[in-house]
C-alpha cells in the first residue's frame, strides 16, 4: 500500500524557518513527480510547489518563490519542503503528493494520485 508520510511542521514564529519531509513507501519513487500544497481553514488547497521525478526540475507558486526550496533524495525516497522567512499567511496543513507520468499540470491537486495525511504548520506573528 502507497504511503506518503509528511513531518517537520509546527509552530513558528515570523520570519522563521521550518523543513518539511515526505516519506514515501511502496512506491517507485524515482518515477513519480512530487508536489507539496497547502490548506488553511476556510480555503481552498493550493499548489506551493514541485519537483520532477529526477529532481532536475523544480517550479514554485509565486507567493513561495526566494522563499521555499524543494528537493529529492530518491535514494531515501523522500522530498523536503524548506521554508525560510515564514509569514502567517503561511500557516495552514501542509500536504505532498505524488504524480505519475501523465500529462496533467502539475500545479492541479487533481493531477496527482497518492496523498499524505497532512502537516500544520503554524506561523505567529
């Protein structure tokens, strides 16, 4: 069974930082597209960023660029999420995801198909 296992969030103050981790199992790793995105009460979930499937591409969404960087480690099947310069608009669940090789956008939750469980990250004024 796919698992996709998220930690590292908690609570921060601004301007802080945090690193993310998702832990992947039961999956060929190597070959699928990892994305991060985020929930807060009340709202939508929203694209935050993603790396390919050999880590050589990466995109963000704008309100993380210079602020976030995303990376893979295929070897222990994991990606990592950091966050320098946190703001509280930053706080909400944090999930990964995982994409196979189809042609959807990778900026569509709907574009992937295994899901973590989710990570607060909490940022305080």
């Amino acid at each position: 069974q796919v698992q996709l296992v998220e930690s590292g969030g908690g609570l921060v103050q601004a301007g802080g930082s945090l690193t993310l981790t998702c832990a992947a199992s039961a999956l060929t790793f190597r070959n699928w597209r990892v994305g991060w995105f985020r929930q807060a009460p009340g709202k939508e979930r929203e694209f935050v960023a993603t790396i390919s499937a050999s880590g050589g591409t990466t995109y963000y969404a704008d309100f993380v660029k210079g602020r976030c960087t995303i990376s893979r480690d295929n070897a222990k099947s994991t990606v990592y999420l950091q966050m320098n310069s946190l703001k509280p608009e930053d706080t909400a669940v944090y999930y990964c995801a995982a994409k196979g090789s189809s042609s959807s956008s990778s900026t569509y939750a709907r574009s992937y198909e295994y899901w973590g469980q989710g990570t607060q990250v909490t940022v305080s004024s």
